[in-house]
C-alpha cells in the first residue's frame, strides 16, 4: 500500500469515526458502550500514532512499507469495529 491509499482510508476512518462518535452522543447510549467505545477508539489511535512514530525513526523503505501496511491494517480493523459497534448501539437504543 502507498502513503495515498493509506491517506485515503485515513479519511474513510475518519468519516466513519463521526457517525460512530455521533451515535455515541445519542440518548440512551449505555456507559457500558460509552465506555467501550472510548477504550477502543484510544487503543487503535495509539496503535496508529505507534506506527507513525515508528516511520520517524526509520530510513529503511521496506520497514516504512511494512509499517504502512500495519497502519492500514489497523484502520481497516478499526473502521469494522466502529461499524459493528454502532449497530450495536442502535439495535440497543431502538429496543428501549
């Protein structure tokens, strides 16, 4: 994967994050998932900025590619996570 394709599901992420954090902030949105969602939100972000701070420290182009590849691998599971957990959410809030 090239730094564009990464960028680009970067954006993708982020939209979806605003529809998961706009869900969040629904009535009826127990603290159980609030909470969950935060623990998860944060790990994924560190896992990601990990990744990045990793690339500074590198000059060796196969090792940024790999890293590249992790942090892509990352937002495709983060992306799936916020999804499913919206769903989640929702199914719970509509059977109130």
């Amino acid at each position: 994967m090239d730094k564009a394709k990464l960028e680009e599901l970067y954006g993708k992420m982020t939209q979806v994050h605003e529809k998961a954090e706009s869900v969040f902030n629904q009535e009826g949105v127990p603290s159980m998932m609030k909470n969950e969602f935060k623990n998860k939100v944060s790990q994924y972000d560190e896992m990601y900025e990990n990744c990045e701070s990793m690339k500074m420290m590198t000059s060796k182009q196969e090792t940024i590619d790999n890293l590249i590849n992790q942090q892509a691998e990352i937002l495709n599971v983060r992306i799936k996570w916020e999804l499913g957990w919206m769903k989640k959410v929702l199914e719970h809030i509509s059977k109130q």
